[in-house]
C-alpha cells in the first residue's frame, strides 16, 4: 500500500537527502522524498510510521497531518523554491502565485498561514528575502545593487532599508564582520 506523509522543517536539497538515506538505512521502502513529503511503500503501516517519524525526529524534522499545518508548510516550500532561481521573477503578485501554486484562495491560505506560524506571508517572505541577501553577501560574488536587483527589489536603498530593519544592522557592517550569522531556513519565524 503507497502511503503519503507530510514533513515540517525540510528546507533543502540536504534534508531530502538524509531522509531518503535514512529512510532506505531503516528498511522503509521509499518511493519518493521531496521538499516537504514522503511516499512510502508499505505492507506494515505502523511499524514503518513508527520508522519514519523515529528518522523525523532524530534529524530534526516533524511529522505533520493536520490540513492547517500541511498548508502552512506548502506556502514555506513556495517561498523557499522562488528564492532559488535568481533573478527573482514573479509574474503578477505573491498572493496569485500562491493561490495558482497551491489551488486555493489566497485569503484562506493567509488566515490559516498567520495563525499556524504567528506571521504573515508577506514578513516570512521578507526574512526568507534576508537570509538570501546574507548569503549572497558572504558569496562575495555581486555588490549590493546586483543583489538587490536579484532579489527584485525596486532599489537598493529599499533593500538597504529592509535589512536594517531585519538585523539591526546596515549592508556594509553585515559584510564586514566576515562572519555567518545566516539563520537555518526552517528556524525563521
């Protein structure tokens, strides 16, 4: 019997990984990982859920059923694959893409998203944003004006602006202390 499963904190390439390993290492016969979800082959259903959410656990992840949390982590999914191809494009508005994306209403994504994380779409969104201006700084490989233009920002006092807001601290003192203080994608909320 194929059975699907639902996964709160997978944010990369990484974490399908150590899942799938993992998975396979514990005799769960998987059929596929994505950001997000597991389809397993199963003939014993309880023992490799109890299998699964043991390899959940111990890399850090959640075992999700609820329809509310499931979204919620459809809408982090979304927003973590956009920032993945640069130059960020969004054709017509943030809350279109996600209503096309995830079929449904975009207002009852946004009031389920708001209650289950405590934020909205729009400030995750931003932080999503930060973490990626970070890296992109510590990448040494654009200045600011070519980060802020990947990232589809008007202008780079604009992004200058958000960032200040978001740490504490400008573009140029962030690059300057030649240090990584980039949060994990799955702790930002």
């Amino acid at each position: 019997m194929t059975k699907e499963y639902y996964i709160k904190n997978m944010v990369c390439d990484r974490c399908i990984k150590v899942v799938r390993n993992e998975l396979n290492a514990s005799g769960v016969n998987t059929l596929e990982v994505v950001l997000g979800r597991v389809i397993i082959d199963t003939e014993d259903e309880i023992s490799d859920e109890q299998k699964l959410n043991q390899v959940l656990v111990e890399n850090g992840f959640i075992l999700i059923s609820s329809p509310e949390s499931i979204l919620s982590e459809a809408v982090k999914i979304e927003l973590i694959n956009l920032l993945e191809n640069l130059p960020l494009k969004i054709e017509g508005t943030l809350s279109n893409l996600l209503s096309a994306h995830l079929n449904s209403d975009y207002s009852k994504i946004s009031k389920i998203f708001s209650i289950t994380e405590k934020i909205t779409i729009e400030k995750y969104f931003i932080k999503l944003k930060i973490e990626k201006v970070k890296e992109l700084v510590q990448s040494q490989e654009y200045n600011f004006t070519e980060i802020s233009q990947l990232l589809d920002y008007n202008n780079m006092n604009y992004l200058s602006r958000q960032f200040k807001n978001e740490t504490g601290m400008s573009l140029t003192e962030y690059k300057g202390l030649n240090e990584d203080f980039r949060n994990s994608l799955d702790q930002i909320i």
